[in-house]
C-alpha cells in the first residue's frame, strides 16, 4: 500500500511541475507580447559599413541593427550592414509614383512600406440599359392618358361577340446608353517587407498586403505609427488643404478617425491596448486627445501640451512654450480611459525644439536630438551628448546612434550604443 501511495505522490508531483513549467512558459510568451520592450533590452551593435551614394533621405535602422533602410532618387532601398552590399530595391518607374512611407516593426527586421502606382483605368465606360417611361395618369379620371375607353354601353342581354385571336406582339429591344465612370487615378498598396538573418543568402520576403482604395491621389503620408500587438496601422495623410487620419485594421479595414477639420500634429498609439493618442487642432482648440474603439476622451485640455510618445504603460507629454520643451508629464496607458486623468510631472527645464526629431526610448528615456546634440531626459534628470557625424540618427528604441560620414562618391555609416557617448 505504501509503495501504491508512493508511486502516486511521484506523479502527482511530476504532474504539478509539469504545469509549473507549462504556465511559465505560456506567463513569458504573453508578457512578451503584451510588454514586448519589457520583454528583452535593446539590441546594440558597434560597427562600421560603406555605402555607395551619397544624397539618402528617411534613414531608419532594423529592430536588429541589420539593415539599414533608406531612399535615394525616389527608390526605397535596403543595405545589409554586416555583409555591406544592398539586398532589396523598390524603383519608382513611369508607371508609378514610388515609395510614399515606411517604417520598422519594433520587434523584428520587417518593413511596412506603401507603395503607389498610376491606375492603368482611371476613366472606364459602362454600358447601362435604359428605363422605359412610364405612362402618365390623368388625375381627372384617374386613368392612363395611352388607354382609349368605348364611349358606348355594352348592352348585358346581347350576346358576347366572337373572339378575336390575339396578335402576337414584338418585344421591343431595350434601349442602353453609355455612362461613364471616374476611378481613383491613384493605385496605393500597403506592403510587408521580411528580412532574413544577416548572414543569411536567402532574398527578402516581399509581400503584397492590400489595396488602399480610400487613399486620395496625391496624399502624402505625413506620420505613420502603429501598434504590433493589436495590428492597427494609424497614418495621416495630407491631400491639398484637408488631412485624414487612417486607421487600417488587421482584417484590412480602413476608417478615416479625425473629425471635419481637425488637424493632427503628432500621435501615438498604444501597444498594448491599440489607443491612439494624437495633437488634436480643431479651429483654434488645441487638446490632447485619445481614440479608442468607437470613443474619444480629452488627455489634457492645457494648448501647450503635447503627446511625445508612449512606452511601458506610460503615456509621455511635454509641455511646448514658445518652441522649448519646458516640462514633461506622464500618465497611465490604461484599457479604460477617462477625460482629464492626473498628470504627473518627470522634469522640468528647457530644451529648444526647432528641428528634431523626438522618441521615448525602451528604457522609459525621452530622447531629443538635432543635428549637433541629443538631449536625453530619464529619471527627472538630462544629459547632453554631443553627435559628430555629418547625418547624426538615434533608432526607435534609443540604444543606438547611426552616425553617416560623406567621402568622395560614398557614405561612411558607423553604428554604436548612444550611451557609450
């Protein structure tokens, strides 16, 4: 009995780590998709790599620091840093418009990337039948103007004449007419681009997503953010005078988010929940304003403030006065959001903000750079690193510095932690 009992207190332990082990696993792989930038720190590289050309505009490295993602001429192009040589290219013809915006996922060397082209069919002409008229009635005697009455009795006793055989009508042909139809001139496809290793030989994954039917011909992509672990894809278009704000889902459905004139300066969305935080202007109101599933709640009603970014559960706005960042105030990312929540603030101080670029880093840092200097706010504290390239860039998750240096017909491009500084 006792060796019964043992046998069954063995299982029964083997069993329970078993599933110790299974919910741990299961606990790691779901914390790294609802906190993928908590999940694992920054990859950071130290090399140096030659690229031929000189004018590239749009640089973005790889979540991996791989690739190096940049435009020349119009054509979209993708450098791999380790081997040195250029492994995909996205040529804009006569037949196309080009490359209008792309970006890095952050958790992988995959590149979203919309594509337009000029529709071979703008105009198509379609053959439609026409409706026959309808008779016209006389409200008088409430009948048909085309039907004749016999002005005379029938007497009831006198006998039903022969009948006549019916003629056989023709069937009149329907009539048709040509109507023409007016197509979108513009042909806008979103893409996903998928990388290999970079030792690897094996050709980029180049993939057709969809269609955008709802882009207007000659809308340029102003920002374009997006959030991994909800599949929403969030871009402003300019067209003209007017802006839309799209949102395109995982099941290929786009909505235009912003309200009649609205202006959006700025956004960010939620990784987590798929909020989208966004720099709302509407006639002379400015607010911070967030756009869940079917509602929108004011952030902060103060005109000076602005969304920055978002990154760990925590949502990130400045406060702008006169064109310096003067302080920096957080709130909860929440699933459930109310109008005005408590700011709290990080830092305060001055750092000027005329062209530069601004990111919220993945360990909670909001970074600042121009051309010459990085400002890097973290923990309430600011530290000034000095950039000495001739092109000075910092990556999405703020771990890195890609630093371009001109010689001759050819780009000097030198990767290194931006901490090491």
């Amino acid at each position: 009995m006792k060796k019964k009992l043992r046998t069954i207190f063995v299982w029964v332990l083997v069993s329970l780590l078993m599933q110790f082990g299974a919910y741990s696993y299961l606990e790691n792989k779901v914390a790294q998709v609802v906190k993928p930038n908590e999940a694992s720190p920054p990859i950071t590289k130290e090399l140096q790599a030659t690229i031929p050309g000189t004018e590239f505009k749009n640089i973005q490295v790889s979540y991996a620091k791989d690739y190096l993602a940049y435009t020349e001429n119009g054509t979209l192009k993708i450098f791999n840093l380790k081997k040195e040589k250029i492994v995909f290219e996205k040529k804009t013809t006569d037949k196309s418009l080009g490359v209008l915006s792309y970006q890095w996922l952050p958790d992988r060397d995959t590149l979203l990337y919309f594509y337009a082209k000029k529709n071979p069919n703008p105009v198509t002409y379609v053959t439609v039948p026409i409706k026959p008229t309808t008779p016209t009635v006389d409200p008088k005697t409430d009948q048909k103007t085309d039907v004749k009455t016999d002005p005379k009795v029938e007497d009831p006793n006198q006998k039903p004449a022969k009948t006549v055989d019916k003629v056989e009508q023709k069937e009149t042909p329907v009539q048709t007419k040509t109507e023409v139809r007016y197509n979108n001139p513009q042909i806008t496809e979103l893409y996903t681009l998928e990388l290999p290793g970079a030792d690897e030989d094996t050709e980029p994954d180049d993939r057709f997503n969809q269609t955008i039917n709802e882009f207007p011909a000659g809308g340029k992509i102003d920002e374009l953010v997006f959030s991994t672990s909800t599949n929403l894809i969030y871009l402003t278009v300019k067209d003209g005078s007017k802006e839309l704000l799209m949102e395109i889902d995982v099941m290929k459905n786009v909505r235009t988010l912003n309200r009649t004139g609205e202006i959006v300066d700025g956004m960010a969305a939620s990784d987590r929940y798929g909020t989208l935080y966004i720099n709302s202007k509407i006639g002379g109101t400015k607010q911070v304003v967030s756009l869940g599933v079917g509602n929108r709640h004011v952030i902060s009603k103060n005109a000076n403030d602005k969304v920055l970014g978002i990154r760990d559960g925590k949502i990130y706005i400045g406060e702008v006065i006169n064109n310096e960042l003067v302080k920096v105030k957080t709130t909860e990312d929440s699933s459930e959001i109310s109008d005005n929540p408590s700011l709290k603030t990080e830092w305060e101080g001055s750092i000027p903000l005329s062209n530069v670029s601004i990111l919220i880093g993945s360990q909670g840092q909001v970074v600042i750079y121009n051309q010459q200097t990085a400002y890097i706010i973290k923990s309430g504290e600011l530290n000034e690193i000095s950039l000495n390239g001739d092109e000075n860039y910092i990556s999405d998750d703020g771990a890195e510095l890609i630093a371009l240096k001109k010689s001759g017909t050819s780009t000097l491009v030198e990767l290194q932690p931006l901490n090491s500084k």
